[in-house]
C-alpha cells in the first residue's frame, strides 16, 4: 500500500505542475491591434499606436517565459519516466488479473462473483489514466492554441518589422518546445494512450485466457 501511494504521489505533483503549465502557457485570443487590449495567459499587454516597442518587449519577455516552462517541462518528463511507467504498468497488471480472475470464477462457478463490483474496481484504477492523459493532453491543446495565436501575429502584416520579426522567434521557440510527456521515448501520455491502453490490455486478456483453456 505505501510503495503504491509512493509511485502515487509524484505523478499527482506532475498533473498539479502541468496545469500551473497550462495556465502560464496559454494565450486568450484577442491580438494587439489598433490599441486594443491584449491578454497573453497571465500577461496582459496594452498596446496602443505609438507604443509598438512596448509589445515586443512583452512578446520577447513570453518568449522567455515559455523557453523557462519547455526546460522545466523537459527536466519534469525526466524525473517522473520511472513514475509513470511503474503506474501505468502496475495499473495494467492489476486490471489483467482482475478480470482473468472474475472470468475463472465465472466459468468455475466456484464461488458467486458479482460483475458490478468488478467493472466498478477497474473503473477505479483505470480513471487514472484517463485524468493523467486529459492533463497531458490540456497542456498540448494550449500549446497547439498558443502557436496558432502567434502565427496570427506573423502573419498580421500591419504590424511593425521588430514585432513580426519577434513574433516569428516564439514560433521557433514553440516548434523547439514540444511540451509532450514520453516514458522513456517509448509511448507519449496523451488523449492516445487510453485506446492504446485498452486495446494491450483486451489484446493481452484474450490471450491469457486462451493459454488458461489450453492449460
């Protein structure tokens, strides 16, 4: 019990810090235009006629920030591969086992098994992967808005050459940065991974259950 609230408890720290990512990331959609006012996630910018270098220092400062939040995101993914391919792993045996175990019982009939009370305990150890996927995914969505966004701004041929020019260094910056959580380059934890998920755990079901007939 204590070993499993151990592998747990750093993944739960990864969800909170990817949704403080979330929120430093993101990019409210309405451009700085004709001095109307500009939120980019927690940064908000005036910008009026006249005041143009004001915005590119502001577009250069969340460039900074999202290079801060890719390396941080890159140490993060490092630090929690163990993690989350124990939890993920764990998480897998134990719905093989629960479900080999109620079908043998089922087809025994040695003792009276109930399906609600099954469904309901892989349900629960299988909602993890579900909240893990959806968090990495929020941070890829925000990452996908925020690169249309700041293509909207190189494309804006109204503004001026410094601003375009600052505007297409945070578009490298984004592409350099993809903010996407690998376990150990072998599988990425998005929207994905949960039919992935399903479909190795009923592809390794039936297979145990064909090898329990044989035996």
């Amino acid at each position: 019990m204590h070993s499993i609230i151990y592998v747990f408890k750093p993944i739960l720290m990864l969800q909170q810090i990817l949704g403080i990512f979330k929120f430093r990331v993101k990019i409210n959609d309405v451009l700085p235009t004709d001095g109307k006012l500009k939120c980019f996630g927690i940064f908000i910018v005036s910008v009026f006629v006249g005041l143009r270098s004001s915005f590119v220092k502001k577009l250069h400062d969340l460039s900074l920030a999202f290079n801060i939040i890719g390396e941080a995101c890159s140490l993060i993914n490092k630090l929690f591969n163990f993690h989350i391919f124990m939890v993920l792993l764990s998480i897998f045996i134990y719905i093989l086992f629960t479900l080999w175990t109620f079908l043998y019982v089922f087809r025994t009939d040695i003792i009276k098994t109930d399906i609600v009370t099954t469904i309901c305990w892989c349900s629960n150890k299988f909602s993890f992967v579900i909240i893990l996927s959806f968090v990495c995914e929020s941070l890829l969505w925000t990452r996908r808005d925020t690169k249309e966004l700041v293509n909207e701004l190189v494309m804006d041929y109204g503004l001026p050459a410094s601003a375009r020019a600052q505007a297409k260094a945070f578009m490298e910056l984004i592409d350099a940065w993809p903010l996407r959580i690998e376990v150990y380059d072998m599988f990425a934890v998005d929207i994905s991974l949960i039919l992935k998920f399903i479909s190795v755990s009923t592809t390794y079901l039936i297979f145990i259950i064909q090898i329990s007939h044989v035996v």
